[in-house]
C-alpha cells in the first residue's frame, strides 16, 4: 500500500531505517496477499483507512501474519525508527 503511494520511496530518501528482510525476494512474494489480509482485518475492526493509530495496527497484524504463516521476522518501520511517531 505505501509503496503504492510513493511513501516508501520519501521513508527511504529521508533516511529512514527499514528491515533487511524488505530485499528477500521471498518477502516480496508475500507481502501483497499480507498486505491485502492487514487491509481487511482492520476494516473489520473498523479502523478507517486514515485513521489515528492505523498505521500501528496494520504494522503489528502484517507482522504477526508475516510470522504465523511465513515464519518471517520483520521489523516493522517503527520499530526500526522508534524516536519517529508515524501516526
């Protein structure tokens, strides 16, 4: 999704630390459907797609998708980059 919006391109030009595991083409793969299930779940919840605290929802469910499912340990951008509040 952030990819989509051109975010992830501003994160890394600005210096933003991201996860080695971003560049495994295994990741890559996966990421779409994990991304498209942390979508859902989280309208389901009835988190709004721009809402406060979004972004730290959608992190934690892909990541736990990502783990469960995969077993790929990601970290996810704030937790990379803990002295940034992304909300």
């Amino acid at each position: 999704m952030a990819r989509e919006h051109g975010i992830t391109n501003y994160y890394e030009k600005n210096g933003f630390l991201r996860d080695r595991i971003e560049l495994d083409a295994i990741f890559h793969r996966v990421e779409t459907e994990v991304d498209a299930a942390a979508d859902k779940e989280l309208e389901a919840r009835g988190l709004s797609r721009m809402g406060m605290g979004r972004v730290y929802a959608r992190e934690q469910f892909k990541k736990e998708v990502l783990k469960k499912r995969y077993g790929i340990e990601w970290r996810t951008l704030s937790e990379m980059n803990p002295w940034f509040c992304f909300d």
